[in-house]
C-alpha cells in the first residue's frame, strides 16, 4: 500500500485493524525483526506510569538536548499534529519521513494486521535509527508489559506515580496496574520509581528480576527552597537548582524522579549542572496547566483521572483568583468521570460541560449526570469555551480539561 499524505496513511491505519487496542508484543516483534530493527543503535529510555509520564519525557529530553546529546522522543497522544509523537533534537520529524517509515512498514509486515499505535511505535524507532540518535525517550502509551513501546529493552526504566485508570485493558486496582508498568522493567537492568507510595507488585517485580531498584523517598530525595530546590541521591547531589518551567508542584516530583534517572545514565551521558539548571527552565509541554495570555486567565490541562485532577486542584488552590473560577469539562466515556470531577468541585463555581465527538467520547448529559444535575451542556468544547468566556469578568478564571481531545479544542 502507497499512500501521498500523511493524513492517507493515518486513516488508512485506524480501519486496517479489528479493534483500535489490541495489547500483545508478538505483531510488533515480528515486523521489526522483518526491518532489522531489534536491537536498534540507541540507549533506550522507557517511561511508564499513570501520570507524569509526558512531563517526565520532556525534562528528560530537554536536559539530554541541553548536554549536548543527539536526542529522540516518542509521546502519545498528540495535541494537534501527528508529528508531535516523534521528535529528533526537540523537532517533530517531517511528514515525509513519517510516510517513508509506514511504507517500509507496510512492505515488511506481509500479512499481519497492526493496530494504529503499533504503526506509530514502529515508525518511531525507524526514525530514531535513522537519524543516528545516541539515546532515545520512549513513553509507554497503555500499562507496559504488552505495550508496543516494550517490544524494545530499556537501558533504564522510569516508573510515574500510578493510580487506577483503563481498568478494561490493565485491572480494577493499583497492584494489578502496578504489576502491568513495571513490565518495562528489565533484569539486571535499572530502574526508578518516582510513586512516593508504589504498589507492591512494582517492588516484587523488581526483585524478581534483580534490577537495581531506586525508589523516591529511599534512594533519592529532593526538597523545595523557595524559588530553587536542592536533589540528592547517595552517590551526587545537586542543589540551588531552578524550578521546572512546567508548572506545578508535582513537577518538582517527576524532575527528581528524572535526575535519578540521569545518575543511573551517568557514565554514558554525563550531565553537567548547567544542563541540568537550562534543561529545567527550557523545558515545554503545552497542556500540562497551561496558562494562556490575556485575560480572563484561561488555564488548559490534559487532566483526566482522578490522581492528576487533585494536582490540578491542588495547583487551583495555589493560585487564588480573585473571582469565578469556570470550568470547560469534556471527557471519555471509559474515564472514572465522578471520581475525577470530585476532586475539583471544591475549586469550581460554575460548570460548563462539552460533549466529546470522538470514539467513546462522553456526552454533556453524562457529564453532567456524574456532577449531580449540575452545569450547563453544549454540543462542543469551542462552545463551552465560548459561553464561558462570554460570561467570564476579567478577574475569574477558565480551566479547559478532562481529556487530550480537551485541550487540543482549545488550541486550534
């Protein structure tokens, strides 16, 4: 199959497969193997985890830049443009490097059917290897054991906070979902938790295979000093450093989790304190408490499960605002949607509830049926937003969330 366009391709790729999941390493494996890919030249970092996985990334990716290291990324979902999942050097690669790794792809699979994703990851480390990264970032897009992404071997894996969400594809519970990301780790190979309270089946899984485990809390640790912060680990420390350019204290957990992640790199990709202090106020991810110019204030964030809607909160209530505080909410159906909405009803006076036009995407009705009978619905996030704004005096504040869908709405 040949197609001219990107979009061609990526159309073409959501009907090839039965289902859009399909969690298994088996059809991935074999189509590498067919393009001679699997063991590709690159230093392999893998990230995992329920939140905090696509900040991570980006800290990781832009200190190793700073450094001076030739530097691939690979992060799902996008926002706005298929290219953003892969990067080499900070960059989205082209749409013409994009279509010629789909067609090597399409001609080395022969007869098996790939999901979407699967395509996606394939073609990320057919860029990566051709364009000669020394270290490479991948995020785990559902769980880790059976993801695409770990059809590769971590040099070093990184585990996020973990907390309950696509029970359909990983279980009902931290453990289980634990169990599931910590099958990126590797044996003999190391890894770094930066769940303050990790599931148990992380660390069993950990001894089981004999990787060097280090644990936030434990192994390393980080504290805030007014507008610096200091990091310390048994064999360096680093202090007076910058806060991260991502906002919120959260970051400060996942900035520590990636300088260990950095310390166990460390005699390959030595980093030097100045990269770190320019990787840190470098560093973007548009989407994560996001706060736009102009006024009213106007804050976007991808959160859309529990955990990360109390961060959002918690970011909420750091920052007091003088007047309303009005919510733009669209979710996914399979989202827990009460569970997260609880957490910020406390930081929410008026709700303006949007459905979703996407696949599983919830409607306003059911959105507004987990909120108790309250909001109001419209058909769209541009909508929302608008009726929103249209109410909204210069001293409220408008926070877009719920979902990727969410966000990308209010970027265009």
């Amino acid at each position: 199959m040949a197609f001219q366009t990107l979009n061609d391709w990526l159309h073409w790729q959501e009907s090839l497969h039965p289902s859009e999941i399909e969690l298994g390493l088996e059809r991935v494996r074999a189509v590498l193997e067919h393009m001679g890919l699997a063991d590709p030249d690159f230093t392999v970092v893998t990230v995992a985890g329920t939140n905090g996985k696509g900040s991570s990334v980006a800290m990781l990716e832009s200190i190793l830049l700073a450094a001076g290291y030739r530097v691939g990324s690979y992060t799902s979902p996008h926002l706005l443009r298929y290219n953003e999942r892969v990067r080499v050097q900070g960059e989205p690669v082209a749409d013409g490097e994009l279509c010629d790794s789909f067609a090597r792809i399409d001609a080395a699979r022969g007869d098996i059917s790939l999901t979407y994703f699967e395509f996606g990851t394939l073609a990320a480390i057919d860029c990566l290897q051709r364009r000669g990264v020394e270290i490479a970032v991948l995020e785990v897009g559902l769980g880790g054991r059976l993801d695409a992404v770990n059809v590769l071997d971590a040099d070093v894996a990184l585990i996020t906070p973990v907390d309950v969400d696509h029970v359909a594809w990983l279980g009902n519970d931290r453990e289980a979902i634990g169990l599931e990301k910590a099958g990126i780790m590797r044996a003999g190979r190391p890894v770094v938790v930066s769940d303050p309270q990790p599931p148990r089946s992380v660390l069993a899984r950990a001894g089981e295979l004999g990787a060097p485990l280090a644990l936030v809390g434990r192994d390393y640790h980080y504290q805030a000093q007014g507008d610096q912060w200091r990091w310390v680990a048994a064999e360096q420390s680093r202090n007076a450093l910058p806060l991260p350019a991502l906002r919120g204290d959260f970051q400060l957990a996942n900035a520590a989790g990636v300088l260990m992640v950095l310390a166990r790199l460390g005699e390959q990709f030595p980093v030097s304190q100045q990269a770190v202090r320019s990787g840190l106020l470098a560093v973007q991810l548009p989407g994560r408490f996001q706060v736009l110019p102009g006024r009213p204030v106007q804050i976007l964030d991808v959160a859309h499960n529990p955990h990360s809607a109390r961060a959002l909160a918690q970011n909420l209530a750091r920052q007091p605002c003088p007047g309303r505080t009005r919510a733009v909410l669209a979710m996914l159906d399979d989202k827990d949607i009460a569970a997260t909405v609880a957490g910020l009803r406390m930081r929410v006076d008026d709700w303006y509830l949007a459905s979703l036009d996407v696949p599983r995407g919830a409607s306003a009705a059911r959105l507004r049926e987990a909120l108790g009978g309250v909001g109001q619905c419209f058909d769209d996030v541009v909508s929302a937003r608008a009726a929103a704004l249209a109410a909204a005096d210069d001293g409220d504040r408008i926070v877009i969330f719920g979902s990727f869908h969410t966000v990308a709405a209010a970027l265009v």
